[in-house]
C-alpha cells in the first residue's frame, strides 16, 4: 500500500509517523528542565486544538468559550480527589463527561444563532463558568484556588518524574489525534464538513444539523475537559482566573487557525509553533522589557495569517506540489 507523503483525510502519512517519532525523541532525550516545560504545553495544547478543531473546524462552531469546558473538566477530578478522595484515573472520565453534557447544552440552547451571535453566546457561557467557579468556594475554593497535594503516587497521578508527564500528555495528543482522523474519514465526519459548508444544502440532502453540531461540540468539550483534568495533574494547582479565561479560549482558537483549520495535522503544527514561541518570549522579555514578547508574537501571527491563510498545514501542500523545473 502506498503512504502519502503529506497528511490525507483518513490516511496516515510519512509526514504524520516522522512526527510521531519526533515527540517520542524528545520524550526520551534528556533536554533541560525547562525545556521540557514546553515540550509538555505543546503536547497538551496540540491536543486542546484538535479537540477545538472538531467544534470551530469541522462543524463550523467556532467558539470562543472552550475555556469553560477545560475548567469543567480540571475542577471535576480535582473536587472528586480532594473531596472525595476519588482516583483522577476514575476523575479524569467523568470530567469529560460533564464537560461534554455542557457543551451539548451550549450547542442546544444557541442552536439558532449563526456567527459573530454564537461567538459572542459562548463567551457568555465561559464568563458564567468562571463567575461560579469564583463564587462557589466551599467546592471550588474561589478566587484561591484548588490545590492538589503534591505527594508522588500513581493513584493520585502525581509523579516525582516531568518524564511521565510528557508520556502522558503525548498519549493524550495522539489519542485526541487518532479519533480526529478516524472522524474526518467517517461518515459522520463528511456530514459535519456539508453542515459547515452549506446548512440548507446539507439539510435537503438528510442530515439533521442540529443533531451533528450538537454531537460535534459534545465530542469538543469532552476531549477538551479531559486536557483540562492533565494540566490541572501537571500543575497541582486550579486558579479559574486563567483556567476559565477567555485568553485562554482564544488560545484553542489561534493555534488551529496558525496551524490549519479544519485539518487534521494543522492544530498540531500550529500548537508546535505558537506555543514555544509564546513561552520562550515571554520568559527571554519577561524580566527587561515586560510586554515586548506580546508585540513579537502578534507581529509573527499577522504575518502567518497574511501570507499563510491556509495555516501551515496549506503551506506545505502547496510545497508539496510546488515543481520548479516541470
């Protein structure tokens, strides 16, 4: 059977298993500390962004309120673990489920609103998120926070190594990656692509499109909780000014949208840019000159958005076909 150089829709390619074995390097490579740090945060927002593409890419929901649901999903095994002592192993499913019940009801409720509407509803919905996760102190612990003990255990899923954490993260980028690809080459899948497309053609044609958006933003925030409940293991720590944040939502957002929207491969690529550039500027400015390395980052994304408006993942598919001398 012959393997696609680049990334094709159902087909796993040379490019996506090189990846692969890239993270797997530098898993294993004994690298800094603090690199490792980034290597983790990418692992984890490649996977963010692909659980967002499935909303904003493929079902055209492009939401700006996914915070909320990595909040739902980090308080819910956090609160289950220190309230009641429950395993984050056991958690960590149940926080993806009631963060995808969230995101079903979201879809449900703005049904019937389109655009900059819907943007703007899931806004609202994160801010109310984070106002009762502010408010509700004796479960959440309000503007302090929600602290894990930081004891090394596997049931506790505290580990003493960064190592692990990365294993984890990693498998969490390549399962999140594995259902994206299983989804895009399915039939639902291509039901999602004619909803994005064009509602009215895909609705004569049988596809109920409230029942896919629904089940494509369920998927979104129930992967999208799961990452919630990892950082909030990595971090010991929940604060819902930044875990229930909209920078934090426009985050999801922007990586896809760097990277590739609506493919595959694309969020991958955008979180392996976006997020070692963010966290190396802000920490190389930080100190001298506070506020620069947000003026380099933006300068760079105007830029990828202009020149590059298919996102990277369009970028190489136009190198790929590129032949000079033909």
């Amino acid at each position: 059977m012959r393997v696609p150089i680049l990334p094709e829709r159902g087909r796993l390619s040379w490019f996506e298993l090189v990846l692969l074995l890239v993270c797997i390097g530098l898993v294993v490579a004994s690298i800094p500390s603090s690199l490792r740090d980034v290597i983790l945060l990418s692992f984890l927002f490649g996977g963010l962004a692909l659980a967002w593409n499935i909303a904003g890419g493929y079902a055209g929901l492009i939401s700006f309120g996914h915070a909320a649901f990595f909040g739902v999903g980090g308080y819910t095994s956090t609160i289950l673990l220190v309230h009641y002592d429950i395993t984050p192993w056991i958690g960590i499913w149940f926080g993806g489920t009631i963060a995808g019940v969230f995101g079903a009801a979201l879809a449900l409720i703005c049904a019937r609103l389109r655009g900059p509407f819907f943007i703007l509803s899931t806004l609202a919905f994160a801010e109310v998120v984070r106002i009762g996760a502010l408010n509700w102190s004796s479960l959440t612990g309000g503007p302090e926070g929600l602290s894990i003990m930081p004891t090394p255990g596997l049931a506790s899923m505290v580990f003493a190594s960064k190592a692990t954490y990365a294993w984890l993260m990693l498998g969490y980028l390549v399962v999140v990656y594995a259902i994206t690809k299983a989804l895009e080459a399915s039939r639902f899948g291509y039901y999602l692509f004619a909803i994005r497309d064009n509602e009215d053609a895909a609705s004569a044609a049988g596809v109920n499109p409230l029942l896919g958006r629904t089940l494509a933003m369920a998927l979104s925030a129930a992967l999208t909780g799961v990452g919630g409940s990892l950082f909030a293991q990595y971090f010991l720590y929940l604060d819902p000014t930044y875990v229930i944040s909209p920078e934090l939502s426009f985050q999801f957002a922007l990586l896809p949208a760097v990277g590739g929207l609506g493919t595959a491969i694309g969020p991958v690529l955008g979180s392996f840019l976006i997020t070692p550039l963010s966290e190396l500027l802000r920490s190389y400015f930080g100190n001298s000159a506070a506020g620069l390395h947000l003026v380099i980052y933006s300068l760079g994304l105007v830029v990828v958005m202009l020149y590059f408006p298919s996102g990277l993942a369009g970028a190489l598919a136009k190198l790929a076909r590129w032949r000079p001398f033909s």
